[in-house]
C-alpha cells in the first residue's frame, strides 16, 4: 500500500459509471487503503470480501458519530464540537448498549409476519404502476416503478401516505448522495425532513392508527422502556430512507443487468424458479449499496495486515468491492444466476445487519418477475455507457434507466 492517499474525487465521473476496475486494482495492491474519500475529508477503504466481513462486525469500529476526529466532525457537522447530529440517534449510528436498546424496540414492531403481511398489496401497488405504463414505446424504470413502487410500501408501512413523493425524492437523494459543490442544499434537505418528521410524530401521538410508526411510540420493552420522541424522528428518517432506497436501486440495478445479459434473461424468463437465486447475484454483481454507513476507529485497528490508527478515523467499508473479490467468488466480474452468490454483504453483517432485508427482497422479486412477464419484448432504450450514476460512496444506481417495450 503506497503511503500516498488515493484521492477518489480526481478519479473523475467515470469512476461512478463503473468504479470496479479501480476496486480491483486497490485490491491487488492490498485489502485496506487510506484515501480521500470526496466530501468526507481522509479515510480508510476496506476493498477486500474477508477483511470487509471482519470490518462490519469489528466491535473496535464505532458507528457513534461522536467518536469521529475532529476532521470529520468539522465536514460532516460545520462545528467540530457540535453535539447534534443530522441523522439523529438511530441503529446506523449508535453502538452497544444504545443500538441493543434501540434494535429490540423496533424489532418488536418490525417483524418478519408484519412484513409478509405487505406480500398482496407489493403485488397490488406493481400492477397498478404497470398499468398505467405506455402500451408501446419508452418508459424510465426509475421514474415509473423502480422509485414510486417502494416508496408507496414504505409510507404506507409507516402511516404516512400523504407525503409527497416527489419533494420526499429531492430530500433522500441529498441525504445519501450529498451535492459536493452545494452543501447548503443537504443543509436545507436535512431541515426540511427533519421538520416533516417531527410534525409528524406530533400528528401521530393525537391519532395513532394501525400503522407501523404508531406501533413504534407506543411500544414498550418488558422493563417500560420506550422510544424517546428523538428516537422516533432518527428512526423514521432512517426507516423512510433506508426503506425505499435499497429497493429503488435493487430494481433498477438487476434490470439493467439483466438486460445486459440477454442469456441470463432468456434463462430467468425460461425459468422463474431461478428468481430468488438471480436477485441474489443481482445484490452481489452491482448491489444498490455500495459502500457502508460510517465506521470509527476509536483506538488503533489491525484488518487485513493493515492497521488503521485510532482518534475516530473514518473507515469505509466497500461491499462492491468485496464482491468482487476473487479470493471469494469464481469470475467475479461476471453475471451468473445460476451461480452460488451466497454469503454476500450486501445488507450488511454483524450486528448492523439491515432489519429491511426481508421487504427489499420481496419488493425486488415481485418487481422484476411481475414487469418480465407483462412486457416480453423489454429492451434497454440508451447507450449502457451514456447512464447517468449516482455520486458517492453509499448508494450505488442509476438517475434514470430508459426502457422501451
């Protein structure tokens, strides 16, 4: 590993196109690399599968941002000794006790049977969207399903239909994907969520129904433990956001890979019992998540040989890269759905492991096997080099995806 850091911003929008043959080459130099990493200030890269899989379950890497140097603090908060935070205490930033506490208050609520229970109305909210899909011609995936699919899940899952979509939109993008050259806007997107929410919350409390965030204030632990009203406004951001974004790039990423792979498509469409495997690799080969939520060296760290010096350095670990690490995976670069994807990290692992897991699948496979068999004939409608990406480290996805049919 060169003692330079590899500044990720000169890499130019190319590296956001495709940033995989630069994960290869920092993986062939060395599983963890200090970098600048845009936006963020200096850091550390986890690139390789097993080291990334020891970094997320690391208990020495804090996910508290208060833990973070002043460095980073000063980027990400404008005032390096400033106590609130953006995102508010969630499960993403907090570490044990506070994320124990945090994790099993909302797991009462957020459960694998109130999940499944959504299976009719995912499949009713698809055909609704492809029906009102031109009957020839071009659509944009993104805007017509990919995006308004599990956004209406997850506000309806949370009691909160009414939001505004598209406005709801313009905020998440800012908050996953930060203007670099405006950080006045995040700023403002920040605010402007922040305020809906806690107006919100408010309403809520007054009327409550048979909704998942009217279950979250009212639940309490054995012990009367209950969420406190900054719990609730960190967690729904969080849940709104992590809630929809996974699965709009989760569609939107396995399509475009499936229509890049006309055998693989021929052979899912032969055969729709290889669905669940194929949205496996489709998490796998170009996962919606691309790099993790912030992680904090509070003390010096040994990962893959390197050691990471404490004091709150950033680290990030980049599960694009670790899928595609061939110590791990045979012809990594290649899309195989008959291929074994298993052990993929593209929820996470450890701890931290995304509790939404189980609703992105299901969204995703009733997506992409409803919109396969409605349009038999669907092709890609722009040059696959000519799409534009997202920025940054987080998410990983398209603006738009232009399909004809």
């Amino acid at each position: 590993m060169s003692d330079q850091a590899v500044d990720l911003k000169r890499l130019g929008p190319g590296f956001w196109k495709d940033p995989y043959p630069v994960y290869a080459k920092l993986r062939a130099e060395g599983p963890v690399h200090r970098v600048a990493i845009p936006g963020r200030g200096e850091g550390w890269l986890v690139v390789g599968y097993e080291e990334a899989r020891t970094a997320l379950a690391h208990p020495g890497l804090a996910k508290d941002w208060g833990k973070g140097n002043r460095e980073w603090k000063a980027l990400e908060l404008g005032d390096p000794d400033a106590e609130g935070r953006p995102w508010g205490r969630h499960m993403l930033n907090a570490d044990p006790p506070d994320h124990t506490r945090l994790r099993r208050l909302v797991s009462k609520e957020f459960t694998p049977r109130r999940i499944e229970a959504l299976r009719p109305r995912v499949q009713e909210i698809t055909d609704r969207l492809l029906d009102a899909l031109p009957a020839e011609g071009r659509f944009d995936l993104m805007d017509t399903l990919a995006f308004p699919l599990p956004m209406a899940v997850i506000t309806e899952l949370l009691g909160v239909p009414d939001l505004d979509g598209e406005r709801f939109r313009a905020w998440s993008n800012l908050v996953v994907a930060p203007d670099l050259d405006n950080p006045e806007a995040n700023s403002e997107a920040f605010h402007r969520l922040n305020e809906y929410l806690r107006d919100l919350i408010e309403d809520k409390r007054g009327r409550p129904g048979d909704d998942l965030l009217s279950a979250l204030i009212q639940t309490r632990d054995e012990d009367g433990d209950r969420l406190s009203g900054d719990d609730l406004q960190a967690m729904a951001q969080l849940l709104l956001i992590a809630g929809h974004e996974t699965t709009v790039n989760l569609i939107g990423n396995g399509l475009l890979a499936l229509l890049r792979h006309p055998r693989q498509l021929a052979a899912l469409r032969a055969d729709f019992s290889l669905l669940d495997n194929a949205v496996e690799e489709m998490l796998r080969y170009d996962g919606p998540v691309e790099g993790s939520t912030l992680r904090f060296a509070v003390d010096p760290v040994e990962i893959g040989g390197t050691v990471i010096p404490g004091g709150g350095t950033l680290v990030v670990v980049i599960m694009a890269s670790a899928h595609r690490d061939p110590a791990r995976y045979e012809d990594p670069d290649t899309f195989d759905i008959h291929r074994d994807p298993g052990g993929h990290l593209a929820f996470g692992h450890g701890i931290h492991y995304c509790l939404g897991a189980p609703l992105a699948r299901m969204e995703g496979r009733i997506a992409i096997r409803t919109l396969l068999e409605r349009c038999p004939d669907l092709a890609l409608d722009a040059d696959p080099c000519e799409l534009e990406w997202r920025t940054g480290l987080l998410m990983r996805g398209v603006h738009h995806l232009p399909l004809r049919r």
